[in-house]
C-alpha cells in the first residue's frame, strides 16, 4: 500500500511506490488542472483486535522499540481507545465518533501524515514477516470540491477509502504465541466474517451479517452500498502456498463476482447544505429543549422512535440469528448421526477384510502345492522341447552341408570346360603372330640399311656448305669494323664542335645576369625615393590633421561648457525633487509606524482575549464535565427522585454560561468601534500628506521640462560646430591625398623606363643565343650527311652479301629436298613394315566371358552330430535362461512360450492375487494421484460453469480398453506378449492412440472455439494427464511385464 515515498526527479511518484502515494498524486494532479475551489481531507483509522484507534490523533505516542502502543490497551480504555462506531441512518452508514479529519495542501503533505499512521501500526515479527501487520487500517481521503458551472455556487463531496487488509495466517506454521496467536486469530475472525458478507451479497441472501464483525460495518458502504469498489488480491507463486493461494484467488473471485450500482454524487448548493446544518441544529436544539422541558429522557421524540425502531430491528436479527442456531444444530445432529453410521459400516468392512485374509492364506497354501506340481511337469515339458529342437537343428545343418557340395561340384566342372577352350585359342594367335615377325622382320632391316647411306651423303653436303658461309661471315665482319672506326672519329670531331658551342652559351648566361644586377640597383634607388616622398607627405598629412583637432578641440571645449551648465541646473532641480520625495517617504514611514504600533496593541489585545476566553471555555467544560459525571451518578442512584432537580441545575449553568458570552461580545463590539475611527483618522492624515506630495511633484516635472528645452539646445548648437570643423579637415585631406597621388605617379613612371630597359637588353641577349643555336644545328645536319653516305655503303656491301647466302641455302635446299624424298620413302616402308607386323605379329586373345576366375572354394568338411540326453538337458537350460533375457523371435520359440503360458494360467491369477495383498501402499497412492486428476478436471468444470472437460475424463478413462480387447483377438495364447505385430493387436494399439490424442486434443479445440476458457483447457489437459498416468501405473503395479491391459 506504501511502497517507495520519494518522488522521481520530475516531481512523479516512484516506480515502486505503493497504491496510496500514487493516488494521492494523482487526485491532486486532476483538482490542480480542474481550477476549482476545493479542500481535501485525511483521516487513517486501524482496527486491532476489534478495537477502533485514531492514528492522526495528536494524543498518541509512536511506538517505542518493542513495546506497541496497544499493549497497554486494556488497561486505560479512555487514552487510546475512545473511538466508537454508530450507525447514520440520514446517511446510510457509518460514522465513527471522535475520528479527526486533517485538511492537507498537497501531496506532500498527505504523505507525511501516511507516514506518521504508518509508524504507529500495530505491527510484530512471526517466522514468515518480520514486520508483519497485526491489525487493519482504513486511509480515508475526503474531497470538497465548489463547482460554479450552472450559475450558482454548487458542492461536490467525494470519498475514497483505501483498505489495508491484515493477511490471514496459519498460526502452526507462522510461531504466533500469546498475544501473537490472539492476534492472528482475531484477524481470521475479521477475515471469516468478510467472507460471509461476500457469500450472502453473491448469493443475494435476505440477511447481510454486517454486525458480527466491525471491519464488516466499516465497509458495510463499500461492500453493498452504492460505490464502486476494487479489490487487490495478494498471492505467492511459491509451491508451498498452493492451498493458500487457491483460497485468496477463490476469496477475490467471489468478491469480484458482487454487484453494485454505484451512483454519482448529487451537486449541494449553498442552501441545501446550510438548509441541512439547520436541520442538525433544530434536532440538536429539540434534544436541548426536551432535557430542559423534562420531556424524555436527554432526546426528543423522534430521537426516540428512531432508537426505538433500531431495537426493534435489532430484536428481529437476534430473532433471525436464533433461527440460524437452531438450523446449525439440527444439521450438526444429522453429521453426528452420519458419523455414527460410517463408524458402524467401517466395522462391519474390518470384519470382512479380516474374512478376506483368511481365505487368502488358504488360498496361498493351496497355491504352493499346485506350484510344486506345475514346476514338475514344465521341467518335463522343457526336456522333449529340448531334444526336439536339437535332431531338428542337426538335420537342418546336414541338408545345408549337401545342397553346398551339390553346388560346388557343378560350378567346378563349367570352370574346367572354359580353361580347355582358352588353352586352345592361345596356340593358335602364337604361331600366327611367329609367320608374321619373320617375314616381315626382312624388310624392315634393308629399309634401315638405305636409310643409313642417305643420312652419311647429307652430312658431307651440309659440311661443305658450312665452310663457304664461314668465310664470307669472316670477311663482312672485316670491313663492317673499318667503317664503323671512321664513323667514330667524325663523332668525336662533332663532339668538340659541341663543347665549344656550349661554352658560348655560358658567357651569354653570364652577361645576362650582370644585367639584371644593373636593373635590380636602379629598382633599389627608385624604392628609396618613393619612400621619401611617401614619409614627406606623411609628415604634411600630420600637421593638418592636428591642426584641425586643435581647432575642434577648441571648439568642443566650448559647447561642452555650456552643457555642464545646463546638466548642473537640471541636477539642481532633481536634487530638490529627491528631498522632497525623501522627506514623504520620512513621513510615510512614520505613519506606518504609527499604523503598525497600532494593529500590534490591537493583536496583543485580541490574543490576550481569546486566550482568557479558551481558559475560560476549558474552565467551563471541565466544569461541565465533571458536573455530568456527578449527574450520572446521581441518575444512577437515583434516577426518579433526583431528576428535576438535575434538570434545574443543568439550565442554571448553561444560562450563566451565555451570560458571560454575551458580555465579552458587547466589550469586544465597543472596543472594535474606537479602533474603527481612529483608523479613520490615520487614513485621513496619510491622504492629505499624499496630495502635496502630488503637487509638489507636478512642479518638478515641469521644471525639468524646462531644462531640457536648454539642453535640447545647447546640443544643437554643439552639433552645428562640430560639423564646420569636420567640413575643413576633410578638405585638407583631400588636398594631402592629390600631392601624394601625383609624387606616386612619378615613381611609378621610372620603374616603368627601368622596365623597358632591361626588356630590351634581355631581347638582344635572346638573338645572341637563337644565333648561337642556329650553327649548332648546321653542325649537327653536316655529320648527319656523313653518317648516312656511310650507312649506304654499308648497306650496298650487306645486300651483295645476302645475294651470296641466298645462293648458297637454294643449294642447301636442293641437297636437302633430295635427302627428304629418300628418307621419306624409306621411312614409308619401315612405317608399313611396321603396320603390318603390329596387325599380324601382335595380334590379342580376344575374350570371351567364359574363362572362369582363380577363386577359393568353400564348403563344409566337417558336422557335429547330435549329442545326448543328459548333454541336450544341460545345453537347453542355458539357452533357455539365453532366451528368456531376449526377444522371442522365431516361430518355434513363440510356440514353445504358448504352450508354457497356456500351463501358467493359474500361477498367473494367484500371482495376481499375491501383487494386490502387497501392492496396498502403492494403490493407495496411485488412487489418491487418480483423485487429484479428477479433481482438477471437476474444479475447471466448477470454476468456469461448463462441464465439457468431464469428457476428457471419460476419454483417458476409456482410452486403454481397445488395447487390451484386441491384444488377444483371434490368439488363444494366453501369454502373448506385445512384441506380437498380429493384425488385431495392431488395430488395437491404433485406437488406443486415436483415444489419447483424442483426450488431449479435445479440450485445446473446445478454447480455440470459445467454448471452454484457457484456465480450463490447461486444468483439464493436467487432469487428464493424471488419470492416463494412474491406469497406466495400475497396469505396470498388477501386471508388469506380462500385462496385457496397457
């Protein structure tokens, strides 16, 4: 409800704040946009062991460590626990007497006083919560709010109550002791009884229990009133509160499920509302008049028929409640005889199931024999089996061994046939391949040998002709070096040419930079003398300049003269608006002064009255006080007797009492009116004093409009001098700026000669250097004359040379043409020596397919015959114990099982017998499982009003039963096992799946249609679940591995 209190940055609350702070921010925040007149209210109240204690009262101490304000409750009723509780029939509720409303500002201030009640809460520790809360409270928030929309001045009253419930607790579980343990159970009281009022207001009873209780009377308005009311249910998610949880949520649900009519409240105006304190002062002044009157006993008449009707109303619920007594005990002898007659039938089944166990140990004793004589006969039974299947398994073992011999046999004889007929096809390509090496192994050596004479021929040639191209290279290279060293020395000689040339090109270089030395000096002269003159005309510029700030100078020392002047008379005149205005402030101050002495005396008068007055009104309600205990007393004593004369003192002192008010309100009216005209008179004076100030202000102004007519002025004429001034300085400069334009041009004119020179001496050097550059070339096309007239003769000598070689490679060619065509033919008969022999002398066996492969023959050499009785005995038993640890197979093992099983139908019902009497513990927790499933399935029928999951229910129930009907369908085995993969047993397995989709698929189809709610599918899908699982573990329990009820 409280959660975090400090505010955000921004002014919001907290993310963990609680209930009531956000609340609070948010009432304001809505009153502060309305713009409306209003006023909020704070009351918190708690309730403490059906105690009702004020936590705003100013008289009520915090708690101090340990010890809780209440402890001492018992003892002093008048300190702490004053408040009582009466009904407002005008109202239709309740009111509490004596409760204190505070009127808050702000959030802020509603949060302190949240804070203080907080603090003061009966609170202790208990193994589940430190801080536990021992008793509720109720924070009321009352808000008046003026609206003026229609007209008139119209009231709004608004409550809201925030409740903090005390949760109910388990006292074993919790450690509550003592005081502790009263607590907690008369917070389950409270909470038991608000769980009736629920119940009754749900199911619309005629009588409401709002009395039993006074949380219930508390919110008797909330409850079934015309309001609209919330609730906040808190739970744990943890597994060990499950029962607690289902019980708030089964608590908060049945509230929930209360239907009220909340109504707006109407708009008061001014006169209903002052029409309805009358109508309380009329009631309140008749109470008065009939103690006066002695007419009734302290209360008027209808005071006393509506006590009267209350009793009446009251006798009637005592009535109602006698009523309920009797019905109450009438059902609990209609229980005690129940119980009575299930103790007796309890009984009577002890004596059965005593019945029972004796005839079960006869018919374990019986069992045993029969055992001893069906262990014989299978032991008989296992030995034919055994020697039978062994000559059979020897049999099977002999007709293999021949049916391999038999095959072996004819694949062996095929194979030889094809190994004949290859042998003879070898032969035959042997001596043919022989023929042809032979004859054609001739031809191919006379072929070889002409090949062998050409090739000697063709390197005698090819050496020749190497020897006459050798000397001919010899002398090229010869004359090729002569020409080649003349050319070389024109190139040395056109080199030197080259040098001399560049050397002029030097000195030229170096005449043009000693002229440009010369036009650097004269620029170096002409910048000297510029800046001369450019300094002389500075100096001129100077002179004027200052010349013309004198005479401005002078001129604005003038002007500035005659504006002191004018600014001191100005000065003088607001120094004289000033004084005036500080002696009427003097004067003010001491009127204020006067004023302020005055309403002093007046306040330390008034308060000294009032405070005489509330002594005086203390005084007096003692007395009343304590006048009214020695009347009660005196009732009580005597209540006939006395009565008048209790009567008369009571109208004596209230007389005296209105006496005195009236004579301290006729003193207070005088004095108010001598403070009245004396006031007067102050104002009288302050007002005079305030109109001479008045006119003496009007003079200063119009002097200071004087003055500033003068100043207005003076400045013009200031402002007038000071443009001649400016007027002749300008035209000195401009003056200044001609003779310095004109110096200018005349430098600017000879660094243009300067210019001009150096132009035309560069211009000179350049034709120097195109000159220079011309013969340069004219040497350059002479040895390029003499280079070609070189490279031509060198040309004519290579051409006659390539003459001479070509000559000589058309003989080359010739010799090599004619060594071509013969070793082209001899090579042509070697190639078809060749052929022919790879045709003829190299010829393959061609395949056939029908030579066999080299392979290694298998076949049985040797076989065991069967052995003996006694060795077979021994040899079935192990494989038996073999067996029975793996899946029964083959045909012969499934046979050899059937006849065992149809031999074990009686052990396996006596078995069935045994499993039951030492299964017990294991029923009873599978049957408590198969409960929970169908209580979960009935509670999501009963939560949610449909009883559609009943269905599941039925479905997983019934979903096994194919299964164990068709496991054995058209088998009169009895023993058969499920590894079975019959047709029926298949069907069966098949159906039992459909069923158990089925089940829980039904209740997801029923939510996704709207027709159940989510809650109910999940609750009904669990239960389902449950009850699946306990048959299947009933079936693993009694029938175990031989079970055929899956």
């Amino acid at each position: 409800m409280q959660g975090d209190l400090n505010p955000s940055p921004m002014g919001n609350p907290s993310a963990h704040a609680g209930m009531i702070p956000r609340a609070l921010f948010r009432l304001f925040h809505q009153l502060e946009k309305s713009g409306s007149d209003f006023s909020v209210k704070i009351s918190f109240v708690e309730l403490y062991n059906e105690e009702l204690r004020d936590l705003l009262a100013n008289d009520l101490s915090a708690p101090n460590g340990s010890t809780q304000p209440m402890g001492h409750g018992s003892k002093d009723k008048g300190a702490d626990n004053g408040l009582k509780m009466f009904d407002d029939a005008g109202k239709r509720g309740v009111f509490i007497q004596g409760l204190e409303e505070i009127a808050v500002k702000d959030s802020k201030h509603a949060l302190a006083l949240l804070v203080k009640g907080s603090e003061r809460r009966q609170i202790g520790a208990t193994n589940f919560n430190e801080h536990s809360s021992r008793s509720h409270s109720v924070f009321s928030i009352t808000v008046h709010i003026k609206d003026s929309s229609f007209g008139e001045d119209l009231l709004k009253i608004g409550k809201l109550h925030l409740v903090d419930l005390a949760g109910s607790e388990n006292i074993g579980r919790s450690g509550a002791e003592n005081k502790r343990a009263r607590e907690a159970g008369m917070i389950n009281q409270s909470l038991l009884t608000l769980g009736r009022v629920i119940n009754a207001l749900v199911d619309r009873a005629q009588h409401v229990p709002y009395r039993e209780s006074k949380l219930t009377r508390l919110l008797q308005d909330s409850l079934g009133g015309r309001t609209k009311t919330c609730i906040v249910a808190t739970v744990s998610p943890a597994r060990s509160n499950f029962e607690e949880t289902l019980s708030t949520l089964d608590y908060a649900l049945r509230a929930k499920s209360i239907r009220n009519k909340p109504e707006v409240n109407q708009r008061m105006t001014r006169n209903a509302l002052l029409k309805e304190y009358v109508t309380e002062i009329d009631r309140l002044k008749a109470d008065l008049l009939a103690a006066r009157e002695k007419n009734g006993i302290f209360f008027s008449e209808e005071t006393w028929k509506q006590l009267s009707a209350e009793q009446e109303m009251q006798k009637t619920e005592m009535m109602e409640a006698k009523k309920q007594v009797d019905i109450l005990e009438s059902q609990l002898r209609t229980v005690r005889e129940e119980f009575e007659q299930s103790i007796a039938l309890l009984m009577k089944r002890d004596g059965e199931l005593k019945e029972t166990k004796d005839r079960l140990e006869q018919t374990k004793q019986t069992l045993d024999q029969k055992e001893q004589h069906l262990k014989q006969t299978t032991q008989t039974l296992r030995e034919e089996e055994v020697v039978r299947k062994a000559y059979q398994d020897s049999e099977k073992n002999l007709d293999g061994v021949a049916t391999e011999l038999k095959t072996t046999l004819v694949q062996s004889t095929r194979h030889i046939e094809g190994l004949h007929a290859k042998l003879e096809r070898k032969s035959g390509t042997l001596s043919s391949n022989n023929r042809a090496v032979n004859k054609h192994g001739k031809q191919l050596a006379s072929s070889s040998k002409a090949i062998s004479d050409s090739v000697e021929h063709y390197i005698q040639a090819a050496g020749d002709l190497q020897n006459a191209i050798g000397s001919q290279a010899a002398n090229f290279s010869t004359t090729q070096a002569e020409q080649i060293s003349v050319v070389s020395s024109q190139l040395d000689n056109q080199l030197q040419s080259f040098r001399q040339q560049f050397q002029g090109l030097v000195a030229g270089d170096e005449a043009e930079d000693k002229l440009f030395d010369g036009l650097q000096e004269e620029l170096e002269s002409a910048h000297s003398a510029f800046e001369e003159e450019l300094a002389n005309w500075g100096e001129g510029v100077k002179e004027t300049v200052q010349r013309s700030c004198r005479e401005a100078s002078a001129t604005v020392t003038q002007q500035n003269a005659d504006i002191g002047k004018a600014v001191d008379s100005l000065q003088a005149a607001l120094d004289n608006i000033v004084r005036q205005a500080k002696n009427f402030v003097q004067e003010q101050r001491q009127l204020l002064a006067e004023m302020k002495e005055y309403s002093d005396s007046q306040a330390a008068s008034e308060i000294a009255r009032l405070k005489k007055q509330n002594q005086m009104l203390n005084q007096m309600v003692a007395n009343e006080r304590n006048r009214a205990n020695a009347a009660k007393d005196d009732l009580v004593q005597r209540v006939t007797g006395l009565l008048d004369t209790f009567l008369q003192e009571r109208d004596e002192s209230l007389k005296s009492a209105a006496k005195e008010f009236q004579r301290e309100n006729d003193s207070l009216a005088n004095v108010t009116k001598a403070e009245t005209a004396k006031h007067a008179k102050t104002c009288d004076a302050a007002g005079a004093r305030i109109e001479a100030f008045d006119g003496t202000l009007q003079q200063g102004v119009r002097e200071n409009k004087r003055k500033r007519e003068e100043f207005s002025k003076t400045i013009e004429d200031t402002t007038h001098a000071m443009e001649t001034a400016i007027g002749g300085l300008s035209a000195t400069v401009q003056e200044q700026a001609e003779a310095c334009s004109s110096s200018a041009r005349g430098v600017h004119q000879d660094l243009y000669d300067v210019y001009q020179h150096g132009l035309e001496e560069r211009s000179r050097l350049k034709r120097a250097r195109l000159e220079t550059t011309s013969s340069i070339q004219n040497g350059v096309e002479s040895t390029n004359t003499y280079v070609r007239s070189a490279l031509a003769s060198t040309s004519q000598e290579i051409q006659t040379l390539s003459a001479s070689i070509s000559t000589s490679i058309t003989d080359l060619q010739t010799l090599t043409t004619d060594y071509g065509d013969n070793a082209v033919r001899g090579l042509t008969s070697v190639q078809d020596t060749a052929v022919a022999l790879l045709d003829k002398g190299t010829r393959e066996d061609v395949r056939t397919g029908d030579t066999p492969q080299k392979r290694q023959w298998k076949y049985v050499d040797h076989w065991e015959l069967a052995k003996g009785r006694e060795d077979l005995f021994g040899t079935g038993k192990r494989q038996e114990e073999a067996e029975s640890s793996q899946p029964r197979r083959s045909t012969e093992s499934r046979k050899s099982t059937t006849i065992m099983a149809a031999g074990l139908r009686s052990r396996w019902f006596i078995d069935r017998l045994v499993q039951w009497a030492n299964a017990l513990p294991a029923v009873i927790l599978l049957s408590f499982v198969l409960a929970l499933g169908f209580l979960l399935i009935i509670l999501s029928c009963a939560l949610w009003q449909n009883w559609l999951p009943l269905l599941v229910a039925l479905t997983f129930v019934l979903a096994p039963l194919p299964n164990a009907v068709f496991s054995h369908c058209g088998n009169d085995e009895f023993g058969s096992s499920y590894d079975s993969s019959s047709p029926a047993v298949d069907f069966g397995r098949f159906l039992t799946s459909i069923v158990v989709v089925t089940g829980f698929a039904l209740p997801i189809v029923l939510a996704h249609a709207g027709v159940i709610a989510g809650k109910a599918c999940i609750m009904s899908i669990a239960g389902g679940g449950l009850v699946y699982g306990t048959i299947q573990a009933y079936s693993a329990v009694f029938s175990q591995e031989d079970s055929d009820y899956d």
